[in-house]
C-alpha cells in the first residue's frame, strides 16, 4: 500500500502545474467520505438490527410470560 501511494502521489506532483492533480484529489476525497459514510451507515443499520432482535426477544418473552400467568 505504500508503494501505491507514492506512485500515486509523485504522479499527482507531476500534473498539480495543470490542475489534473487537483481534480483528482478532489474525487479522491469524495470518494473517501463515501467510503467513510458507507461504512457508517453498516454500522447503523447493524445497531438497529440488533435493537430490533432485543426487541422482538423482550416481546416474545412478555407474551410468554403472559400466556403462563393467564393459566
């Protein structure tokens, strides 16, 4: 990975005199926060999942539970 990016940034140097490098640091960039807010939005969806399934478990016990007592 590091060889990479130095490849990547000794090219972007070599075209910062035309405005190439800047642009493609700009989508660089962009591209990292999508990454960024993907991998948030897995983390979110895990979180809700898994307060869904306590969720449903407490539900799930309460019935049984009131289903014992109405015996």
């Amino acid at each position: 990975m590091p060889a990479r990016l130095l490849v990547l940034l000794s090219l972007m140097l070599s075209l910062t005199a035309c405005g190439v490098a800047e642009t493609g640091a700009a989508a660089a960039a962009i591209g990292a926060s999508k990454a960024e807010e993907a991998r948030q939005g897995l983390q979110t969806e895990a979180r809700v999942r898994a307060q869904l399934d306590e969720a449903t478990r407490q539900a799930t016990e309460q019935r049984n539970a009131a289903e014992a007592a109405a015996q």
